[in-house]
C-alpha cells in the first residue's frame, strides 16, 4: 500500500480526472514519479479515473514490492494487468517526453483519445500536501543554514565564478544534492546563479528572474567577473536538500555600495512585507504583481526592477519538486492563491556599474496568510568586514 500522503496525491489526480472525464493517466517521467511514488523508477505509473494505480517498474527490481507494484521487461505488458483496450481515454506527459516514447505509449492504448497529463499534473501539485509542505520546511532550514556560511568564505582577489564554487562545495557538505530541476525543456542551470557588477544586467535566453552572460555552454549567471570595491553580489543558490526546493536570495558587497543600492534594496525588503502582507487564499496572483509594480513606479524605479536590458515580467513563481512550479505571479495570470501553495517571491533591483540588489524569500500560504520558510538576515552584507 501506498503512504497516505501518495494515496493523497492519487486521489487529487482522479478528481481532475474524473472532472475532465478522462479514463486514467500514465506517468513515466522522474520528477512525476518521484511526485507519486516517492522514488524514481524506469517504468509507468497508470492512474485510472476510479481504482488503485498501478505501477510497471523496469528497473531497479528492488523496488518491486506491496500491492499494485508489477516488475516488466518492458511497458507493454501493461496490459497483463489493465484492459488497456477498454481505455477510451488517456492523458499522457505530453510536455515531458520525448515523441517516440509518446507514441510508444500511446500505442498501448489503441482505443484512446489522447491528452496531455503534463497541465493536469502541474496543476495537481500547486497545492503542497501535508509530507510535501514537512519535506519543504526542513530542506529550507537547511538551505538557511548554508547561507549563514557565505560570508566566510570570501577572499581577495576573488571572480564571481570563485566564490561560487566555494558556495557550490559549502552547500554539498551541507547536504545539498546538488541537482536543479526546472520545467521546460529549453531550461538549464546548475545549483543556482551568483551575479556579480554589470554581469548582473546581462540578458540570458532562460526564463529566470535576472540573466547573467555565464558561458558559451551555460549562459546564464556568473562569468568570471572580479570581485572588486563598490559591486554589488547577488547569491542566488537554490535549495535542494532532499527531494523538495526552497528558494532563497540575498545582498553582498564588496566594500561599500553607492545611496541608490541601499535604497532599492530596502523597498525590495519593503515589496516583501507590504505585499506578502496581502497574499492569502483567494488572492489573485496578478494582483500581488500588480501592486509591486504600482509601488516600483511610484518610488521612481521601474527602469532597474527585473533587469534593465532584458526586465523579467514576473516577480514571483510555484516551487516544489521543479523550482519553477505554478502559480506565477505575473500581471497575465489567472492564478489564485490557494492554503498549502509554497511560492517564491523575488523582488529585484539591477543598478548599472553596481549589479543586483535584493531579496528572495520561500512562503507558504497558509489558512491566515504566509510563513516565510527562508528568514535569515536581509541587509546587504559586506564580504571584506
């Protein structure tokens, strides 16, 4: 038998199956598995509408075993143990496999209409469960901790890429597993992005807050830029210390920064008590972006917030087991708060000459309000003292 928080999330697919009246769904990607099944197998997990899933495991055999747990050589026997041609209806990861294996796996149902499992999974995993939201505050605890380490690994003469790597090793020792997993197949990144002076204004083909030129093969954050007096560095390492995300950013300087840095640092800090103040379920995600924007315009900042080549229409995401989950807080989205969602909000401020300033929190939404599962200290920190 299943864990009754799997059992849970079994139940939260079949009642958007049901609604979309839709026979069953089939899942065969990692991070869906991991969501269902609690590890990584390669096989499928077949979903019906109504009933107990079942779940087909190619390799590794050891994990076969409880009730519905079927060991195959290979996908199509399936239909051993479902009537795979009484299916009329089936979602598929249309989104998250490759064309071959959609088409394999749609040949195991000849009868079906096809539909796409991704937007339905998606949206089942907005909502945090009870084990889901245990698993996120401890990973950010940890996350925390290893940010209170940052600081003491600076030294002179440093690159951006310098520092980094040490933050990089810290956070492994630390327990992270080191693996950053984004939705979208046009999505790369490695542990996170440090930006650092006018590399932080650098724009980047990924769908991320803030760019950064990184290299020919990852371009994205940091690039070998010197760490050198009256720059600003932005640390943005994610947190992956188990099977869940928390996302977390802060301020460093090396030496003193110029009045303007400090001031659009402090309304970031400000953006995240004003608007986190209002987020509780029911409120409208473009709303929340909405009113940031209102109060960026109104302190005479828009010209640096999200960027200043390239600005990020968004300030805030879903994070989970992708870090890129729903909702969005954009001012096009549809999305509505809802208690148990774990998002992200990142208020940024990109200063020409000087780089990013600002802070990224985690919060849960809770029946109240928000939590904030990252506190740590917000002020811009000086590496050199």
């Amino acid at each position: 038998m299943l864990h009754p928080d799997y059992q849970l999330r079994v139940q939260r697919i079949q009642a958007v199956l049901q609604q979309a009246d839709i026979d069953a769904l089939v899942i065969a990607s990692n991070v869906n598995l991991l969501y269902i099944f609690g590890h990584i197998f390669s096989g499928l997990a077949f979903i019906p509408r109504e009933g107990n899933a079942q779940f087909f495991i190619r390799r590794p055999q050891t994990l076969v075993q409880g009730e519905g747990v079927h060991g195959v050589r290979k996908i199509e026997q399936i239909s051993e143990y479902v009537d795979t041609e009484k299916v009329s209806s089936i979602a598929l990861e249309l989104d998250e496999q490759t064309y071959s294996d959609v088409q394999r796996q749609a040949r195991l149902f000849p009868n079906a209409s096809l539909h796409n499992a991704t937007s339905i999974l998606r949206e089942v995993r907005r909502v945090k469960t009870p084990l889901e939201i245990e698993q996120i505050r401890q990973g950010a605890e940890q996350h925390v901790r290893a940010y209170s380490f940052i600081k003491g690994l600076y030294r002179s003469g440093m690159t951006d890429r310098d520092l980094q790597i040490e933050i990089e090793r810290r956070m492994r020792q630390e327990g992270s597993v080191g693996l950053f997993r984004c939705f979208g197949t046009a999505m790369e990144i490695y542990m996170g992005s440090l930006l650092a002076g006018d590399n932080a204004a650098a724009p980047s083909p990924y769908d991320f807050a803030l760019g950064g030129a990184g290299t020919t093969a990852l371009p994205l954050g940091s690039n070998g830029t010197l760490l050198e007096q009256g720059m600003a560095v932005m640390i943005d390492m994610a947190g992956n210390y188990g099977v869940y995300y928390s996302d977390l950013t802060r301020t460093y300087s090396i030496g003193t920064l110029p009045d303007e840095a400090y001031r659009l640092h402090e309304l970031s800090c400000r953006l995240h008590r004003d608007i986190m103040q209002q987020a509780h379920p029911g409120t409208l995600c473009a709303d929340l972006y909405n009113e940031c924007l209102a109060i960026v315009e109104a302190e005479g900042a828009k010209p640096y917030f999200m960027g200043t080549e390239l600005q990020a229409q968004f300030v805030g995401h879903g994070l989970g087991l992708q870090i890129n989950e729903l909702p969005v807080l954009t001012g096009r989205s549809k999305d509505v708060l809802e208690e148990g969602m774990v998002i992200a909000f990142e208020p940024k401020f990109v200063l020409p000459k000087i780089g990013a300033v600002g802070i990224e929190n985690t919060y849960l939404i809770t029946a109240s309000g928000v939590e904030n599962l990252t506190p740590a200290p917000e002020e811009i920190i000086d590496l050199t003292k």
